[in-house]
C-alpha cells in the first residue's frame, strides 16, 4: 500500500471532531488476517434476546434482498484521521430490527465478525437511521481488505464501532464490552467528545472492568 495523504481541514470546519485530520485516501487498518469468503456457508444471524426468543438467519442471497439505502456519512477512524462526505450503501440496521425485533427490556446489540471479532452499541446508536451494514463505498463494492461482503458503518461514533466481516447481531438486556473494550477503548466511542481510551470513561458510560 502506498501512504494517503492528510491534511487539516480549517479549525472552524464543523465537520471534523477535535482532534481528526482529513484523509485522501482509505487506510487499510484492522486486527487479524482477511477472512476467506465463501459464498455458499455465508450466512448473517440474529440471536440473542429476540422478540420470538429465536435466532434468525439468512444466507448471502436472502440478505442482499433487504431493503437497501444509500447514506453519505462521514468516517472517523480513532487513529485520528477522517474521510468525508462517504457514499455507504447496504442494508439499514433498521431494517433488521423490523425483520428481528429485540424482546421488551434490549438496551445493547453486540455486533459478532469473522474470527471472533466483536463491538458492542447502544440500542439507539444501532438503531440509528445512518446505521448500515454497508456492502457498497462510493458507489463500488467493497474490497476484501475494506470488508467484504459486510461491513458495519456507524457514523455518529468512531469507525472501531463498525466492524468489517460482519456475520451476526446479538440482542442483549445489558451492556458488555466488545474486543477493543477489553483492551482499553472508550466504551462509548463518541468522536465529537473525544471519547477515545477507556481511562476516560466515567461512571455510566459502559460496565465496570
């Protein structure tokens, strides 16, 4: 990979949150191997605290049957560096919740990817209308290296919360964290406060360590 450029974007810009750069170009930057895709056993699942008390699948045909939108968000990396004005298209995570509702009592999802990989949310960030399970970037499939088949795009809070490789959506009554959780992010991730490191946490603001 070759290096993007950064460049700042003037103070007053209030489209970049304290502390971000603008980004030309989209760094590739993840834990782990790229998964190997295999269109015939992939699958995306719903469990956990589910209204019907069921789990529900659909294999990748039935999935990318969903209803579709297209969101132009912004993405903010906690490596400091953000990219604007992004074209994401895929499925709504509303649009699973209408298929899936969560049971009375649902506060959190936890969002499951390839090789363990997870991220938790607060319902109404999930729930959010820019919420996507993003298949498209600007119009173009998304590369492997960027998460294809599936990423999660969750605009409103640092890129960490959006996992590539999604594979599933567990519905929960209570908070727990993810995998950067557990090893020292900010359980709530909010980019315009600065929310990065879990030393910054106060009380409320995710499940005790």
């Amino acid at each position: 990979m070759g290096q993007s450029e950064q460049e700042p974007l003037p103070p007053s810009d209030p489209r970049l949150p304290p502390g971000q750069r603008l980004q030309r170009g989209w760094p590739v930057l993840h834990y782990g191997p790229v998964p190997r895709f295999k269109p015939l056993t992939w699958d995306f699942q719903v469990f956990g605290a589910t209204a019907s008390a069921e789990k529900h699948s659909w294999d990748f045909t039935a999935f990318h049957a969903l209803p579709r939108v297209t969101v132009q968000a912004d993405f903010h990396c906690v490596t400091r560096f953000s990219m604007l004005g992004n074209d994401w298209t895929g499925v709504p995570a509303s649009a699973v919740l209408d298929q899936v509702p969560p049971a009375p009592g649902v506060t959190h999802v936890m969002v499951w990817a390839e090789y363990g990989y997870s991220a938790n949310l607060r319902l109404e960030d999930f729930a959010d209308p820019r919420t996507v399970f993003a298949t498209h970037h600007n119009g173009e499939p998304l590369t492997v290296e960027h998460g294809f088949p599936v990423r999660l795009v969750v605009p409103q809070l640092y890129a960490w919360k959006g996992p590539k490789w999604v594979r599933a959506v567990e519905y929960m009554r209570a908070d727990r964290r993810g995998f950067w959780e557990e090893r020292g992010y900010h359980n709530r991730a909010d980019p315009w406060t600065e929310k990065r490191f879990s030393y910054q946490e106060e009380p409320g603001d995710g499940p005790l360590r």
